[in-house]
C-alpha cells in the first residue's frame, strides 16, 4: 500500500508527447558495459525500469565515428540498432520510457578506434595528455555535424526510444564547447556573444523536434553552471540566460552542474541535493518540467524537491545503481529497506578501467545478466549447512544477510562490540561518514532474520568451533595494513631506529594519537592517506605526504576525487612530496630519496605513518583447516583471502552466501562471444556459459 506522504512522487507527468508513470528518472550514468557487454546493459536498464523508475536512460550514445568514446553505446547508424533495441525491450517490458542521450564529446575524445579526426569550435589540444590535436570546425563540418545528430534521432526514433536528449553538459558534449568562451574564439556566426555561442545547441534541439517531435519528447541536458567563474557558465550569468533563450525550446530540462567531478562529487565532498542553489531557478524560467540530480537517497528529500517546485522529477544516477527498487520501496512504505548510495564513486572507477559497473552498497550490480544474480530476488537454501561466519565486516555481514535470507542457520560473531569491522572504522575518519551506511543497511536486514544470531564481543579460536555444530565455517576476519613500508615501490623495509615512532592506519583508527609533525607514507594510491593526513592537519599538526607517485591519491582520479582532494590538501596546509621513497624512520626526521635519483634528505617528524598495503588475517583460516577432522567445510572470505576494497568484500560475501550449496560446474557466468554469419558483413551476439572464478 502506498505511503500516502509520497503521493506526489507517484503522479503522473506528461513529456512532450510521452507521459511518465511517476516522478523517479534514472539519469543516463556509465556502466563500463555499453557496446562491449550489451546484453549486461540493457538487462541491468531493464532491472531499473522493474524496480519502478518511469524513465531509463541510456549512457551517452555517440552518433558518429568522429566521436569514439570506446566504452559507451553508439548509434552511428542502424548497425548498432540491434544492442540498443535490447535496452529498448528490456525497458518497455515494466512500461516504463525508454531513454537515449545524443552525443558528440568533440576534442574530449581522440577516436583511438575510429582514428578520425577530433573536432572542435576551435584548434585545441584533445582532453588529457593522449598528443593530438582536435581540428577546428568550419562551417561544413557544422552542417554535417547537425546531419548527424538528426540522423541518430531518426533512427532512435525507429528503434523505439521514446525520449530522445541533447547533450549539453559535463564539458563533454561539443555543444557545451561552443557555448564556452575559453573553448570558443570563432568570428563567425557560431562565436563571440552568447546569442551566437548558443546557436549550435538551439538548431540541434530544432532539427530532433522537427525530425521525431510528434512520436518522440525532445529534452535537453544542460550545465548551468561550470563552477569557473567568470571563464565559464553560471547560474548567475551566461548559464541562466541560455535557459532564458531556450526556455520552451525543449520538451523537458535535465539539469546539473559541470564538471563530471562537480556534478558526481562523492559524498566526503558533498551533501544531498548539492545542486538545489545552481538549478533552482530553472523553473521560474520555463513551464517545462525540469529534472535534476543531487545524490538523492532521502525519500523526505525527494519529496521536498518536488513540494518546494525546485524539480518537477527525481533524477538519480548513484542512488539507483545502488537500490534500483528505490522507488518501489518507496512507494511501499519499506524505507528500512533502501539501500542508501555512499557516494564512493566505485560505480564510476570500471567506467575508466573499461568492465563492467559495480557498486558497494549493491553486489549485484552488473551481475544481472552473466550471474543472473536479481537484487531483490534470491533462491532458497540448497544444502543443510549450519552456518558460522567468524568477522562481522563488510564481508561477513552480507554473507550473513543473504544466507539468512536464502533459510540457512547461521551464526555471525566478531570479537568487537561494535559490529562493520573496517567500515566501521574507517567510517570515522573524516569525509567518511556516509560509508557506515554498508553496516547499517545490513544489520537491519539481519534484524529482520529469526535464523541468524549475532554475537558481538566474541572472539572465537579454533577450539570453540566444534562447540557451535556448523557444518561450514565461513572466515571474514578482514585483513591489517602493513606498518613496514613494504608495498607496490618498496620491497624491503624501513630502516627504523629505536623508539622511532611508526605506525599503520590500524592506529589512527584505534585512537587520537598526539604528533606535532607528522609524515605519511602513500603507497597505496587510494584515500587513506589523504583522509588520515585531513584528521591530523585539522588536529593543529605540521603534515606531509611522501610518494612515490606523481601526486597521492592516484586511484582517486578514477573515483573524480583527486583535484578535490588535492585542493583539500592544500587548504589544509599539507605538503606533498612526489617521486619519493621514504628510507629511514629516526627519533625526530624521516630519510627520504628522489625515487629516481639525486641526494637523500631529512624531513621533521616525531610521528611516521605507512599507508602500503594490507597483509590478509588468515591464521584462523589456516589453523582450522589444518586442524579440520572432516567434519565441517573450512573456507574464508573477503579480505581475509584477498584484501582490496570495501566493495569488493561486499561482493566477495555476496558471492559466498548466494552459492553456497550449488555445484560449481552450474553456477553461471554468461559472456557473449561475436560469431560470424555466412554474410561477411553480419555478426551476432551469442551467450555462452563458463565457471564462476
């Protein structure tokens, strides 16, 4: 039944020609799957679209070979129709609309594949450090450019999309580099004054609506604001008047912020519903319905966005890869049962590593074709194990949920009192608090579960095993950082006088450790250093980071966090040391040399911090087997086997609990291989099925 509060969120709305069945709008959002994985794509839309969304979007989908991303959908022409239709299809089925997001990312993208030429309002470098250079468009090129993009719509239109966007946003879409000044010096009619900047964008929404307008709604994605001050767009200025100019052009407006890192920011750098004071004047301005995104995972949010007529739909790209049944439990008054977004941003690292999506918060993702795994359905218990999972972390915790859930016996006990093992932990450390939502979503779905006895506060050791009667025990016991130095640079130890103090993230965490000057160690290349230098930089102390990497935080360029964390630092007043080995750990300095070349030199510390790598817990592991009379199944689990990142352990727990009792040789793990047809020029997709690893 539905909760009454959130009627406005159920009502209907009319797009253009097209009517929406509610107010939730899944924002097109990279997968890491697109082009090369399309039956993982569209079943993953079509999940969406199951779990109540009204409207799925694709990713971006570019329209020509002169705009190869590689990783995301295409339609250059009707030979890609087959793996759009897909998504189509699979959409349609839960009568929801099917969206598709035009387009043409310019100099952003060198077409590595296509190997055409980059285009540009005007000569410039292509994004990044790839050494080529975008050609500058003239006026033939901007008359085939429109040719393009409406023959895209056409044949979207075609396919079966029922909404069709122009893309303008993120400092991706070639129209928003036409409306830049700094990206933009042409003399002609397509530059100078804004009147003129605009006219790309204006004939493009013109030329879709006047190619599919009466079967297809017609929108616009649009940044109102770059967040660059007077060298871009803003919601005060030149980003406000376009929306003024346009404003009834477009049958709906979808709205944000640019760049991608300010418009998907992680939540250790920004809150829900961020964007409200860029966009809320979108509005006032037209009578089109507006869509915006802001992290959202309140349901009191959503519904305020809507009640207070700064939105007219609920935009989401994270929260519904995180929960893609949002608005189903929403609707059912089952708010307990929402897997809230962290805003980790692991959901956009595979985009960059080009494989499939994944999430922290929800293991399934992108596992809902080739595993079958459903985020909300899962089979019932096929063996009579009694089950003792030993570590109630990220791993543990989701073990314990899905065998809970699936009707096994089970016992979770961790030698703490408080339960979430890292995440725990680490939610405490600065920026991080969001992360404790992994512990909290689980334990109130083992709540829920009469088969399933927590015990906290319960170190168990071999000898108590036998005591329990499980059949399986199941080791989550986690993992410790290394304090030595020894990681991806460093094979060897540090040199450490006596009584030198040197610890491991495990100590800050433990407790506020007192230091004046402190150095950190990063080679791990992730968060920890940064948040761990925050803490103590905002604690009065003298920070500095050494690594032996061009900047920190390296894999954080993946997540869109390393300019903010880098400004961050620096705020902060903490130095960064790059290209750098730390040696020697002494009473009052720390030894650090060029890491390649020139002469060893001394920094001031009293307190030294490594931040390598994480050595697996698994002496519990190896002490059962060894000691295993055959009368149980011994196995271990998440970082305890193999340490990486709190999503992984969720993962690897999920794994472990929705296969337990199936034969290995029937576990799928579907992959599409291209055949060849008799006809040279046709090829297809088919499915095979392999063993789970």
């Amino acid at each position: 039944m539905r909760d009454p509060r959130f009627e406005e969120l159920f009502k209907p709305i009319a797009i253009g020609p097209k009517t929406a069945r509610n107010r939730f709008y899944q924002s097109p959002h990279c997968n890491g799957m697109g082009r090369n994985y399309p039956s993982p794509m569209a079943t993953m839309r079509g999940v969406k679209a199951e779990g109540g969304w009204a409207v799925v979007f694709t990713e971006q989908c570019d329209i020509h070979p002169s705009t190869d991303s590689a990783r995301n959908v295409r339609l250059w022409d009707m030979q890609d129709a087959p793996i759009l239709r897909r998504m189509v299809d699979a959409v349609h089925e839960h009568d929801s609309l099917a969206g598709i997001m035009l387009a043409h990312n310019g100099y952003i993208t060198p077409n590595l594949i296509s190997r055409v030429d980059p285009l540009a309002p005007t000569t410039r470098p292509v994004f990044g450090n790839y050494p080529a250079t975008a050609r500058a468009m003239d006026k033939s090129d901007i008359r085939d450019f429109r040719r393009w993009h409406r023959t895209a719509a056409l044949n979207a239109r075609e396919i079966g999309y029922d909404l069709i966007m122009v893309y303008a946003a993120h400092d991706l879409g070639l129209p928003m580099h036409f409306l830049n000044r700094e990206r933009n010096d042409r003399s002609d009619e397509y530059g100078g004054s804004l009147e003129n900047r605009v006219r790309l964008l204006r004939e493009l929404v013109e030329d879709t609506k006047d190619a599919v307008g009466d079967r297809c709604a017609v929108g616009l994605r649009f940044s109102v604001d770059e967040l660059l001050g007077p060298a871009g767009l803003s919601c005060e200025g030149e980003g406000r008047e376009v929306v003024e100019m346009l404003a009834e052009l477009p049958d709906w407006w979808d709205v944000n912020i640019s760049r991608w890192a300010n418009d998907s920011a992680t939540s250790r750098f920004s809150d829900e519903a961020h964007q409200e004071r860029y966009v809320s004047f979108v509005k006032s301005v037209t009578s089109k319905p507006v869509v915006g995104v802001g992290r959202f995972t309140s349901p009191d949010t959503m519904l305020s966005q809507i009640k207070r007529g700064v939105l007219d739909m609920i935009g989401a790209a994270r929260p519904s890869i995180a929960d893609p049944f949002l608005p189903k439990k929403i609707e059912e008054g089952r708010f307990e049962d929402i897997r809230e977004c962290i805003g980790c941003n692991i959901c956009v690292t595979n985009n960059f590593l080009m494989a499939p999506i994944r999430c922290t918060q929800n293991p399934t993702m992108g596992e809902e074709w080739r595993r079958g795994w459903h985020p909300e359905r899962i089979p019932p218990k096929s063996s009579n194990d009694t089950v003792l999972i030993i570590g109630a972390g990220p791993s543990g915790l989701e073990a314990a949920r899905v065998l809970g859930e699936r009707g096994y016996d089970v016992m979770l006990a961790d030698a703490r009192e408080t339960l979430g093992g890292r995440v725990t932990r680490e939610a405490a450390l600065p920026g991080l608090s969001a992360w404790a939502r992994v512990r909290d979503y689980r334990l109130q779905q083992l709540a829920k579960l009469s088969n399933v006895g927590l015990y906290p506060a319960s170190e168990i050791v071999p000898d108590d095993v036998a005591d329990t009667g499980a059949t399986l025990v199941a080791v989550a016991t986690g993992a410790t950082w290394r304090t030595d130095g020894v990681g991806r640079a460093r094979a060897k130890p540090f040199r450490v006088h006596p009584g030198a103090r040197l610890v491991g993230p495990e100590e800050v965490m433990d407790g506020r450790l007192e230091a004046d000057r402190v150095v950190i160690y990063d080679d791990e290349h992730y968060y920890m250093s940064s948040v761990i230098a925050e803490l103590f930089a905002r604690n009065g102390a003298k920070v500095t980071i050494v690594t032996p990497g061009a900047s920190i935080a390296r894999f954080t360029e993946y997540t869109l966090e390393i300019g903010q964390i880098h400004k961050r630092m620096a705020d902060l007043g903490v130095t960064i040391i790059g290209h750098a080995l730390v040696d020697e750990i002494g009473m009052e300095e720390v030894v650090v040399s060029p890491a390649y070349g020139g002469d060893a030199y001394a920094i001031p510390a009293d307190l030294t911090i490594s931040v390598t790598v994480q050595t697996p817990n698994d002496a519990l592991v190896k002490a059962l087997s060894a000691g295993n009379d055959g009368s149980r199944r011994i196995v271990g689990i998440g970082d305890c086997q193999s340490p990486s990142t709190i999503a992984a352990a969720v993962y690897a727990g999920h794994r472990f609990g929705r296969t337990l009792g199936i034969a290995e040789e029937d576990i799928d793990f579907r992959r599409e291989n291209v055949e060849l047809a008799e006809d040279p020029s046709v090829v297809e997709l088919s499915a095979s099925v392999g063993l789970a690893g």
